[in-house]
C-alpha cells in the first residue's frame, strides 16, 4: 500500500504540469464551454460555486491550488476505504 500512495502523491505533484500549465500552454478549453460559445451562450452565475471553483482558491497561485484540490479529491475517494479497513 505504501508504493500506491507514493504514486498517487508524485501524480498529485505533477498534475499542474498537465491541468494548468501544459493547458495554458495548448489552449484548451472545456468542451462544454467551447460548444456553449457556438451556441452563443453565456456563463451565468452559478448557485453555488462549489469548494474549489476551477480547482482555484483565492490568494493561492493556481498550481498550487490544483494540487490542493487533487489532495483533498483523493482523501474523499480514499477516505471510506481507510475508514473500512480500520474499522475491520
């Protein structure tokens, strides 16, 4: 289990590489909100714009908030499987 965590950490460090900067680097765009462009709509307010709006937090460069966000996704995903063990 040790090795698959180590993994799962370097993924999260290197995850900016990819989501942030190699995406600022290409261009790329969400598709929904590409093809909402060519239908001609616009972004509105949302109801509720989530914890991490654009894996983005205030204050933080976005690299790093990235990452954060990557942690705290994979501790929710985690998080019941270490809960189940412990518990057994």
């Amino acid at each position: 289990m040790r090795r698959s965590y180590l993994a799962i950490i370097i993924l999260l460090l290197i995850s900016p590489l990819f989501g942030v900067i190699g995406a600022n680097i290409v261009g790329y765009k969400e598709p929904l909100d590409v093809a909402a462009e060519l239908v001609g709509i616009e972004e509105s307010e949302p109801i509720w714009s989530g914890i991490f709006p654009d894996y983005t937090i205030t204050g933080l460069p976005d690299e790093i908030a990235y990452i954060i966000a990557g942690f705290v996704g994979v501790g929710v995903l985690l998080l019941p499987s270490l809960i189940k063990r412990d518990g057994a």
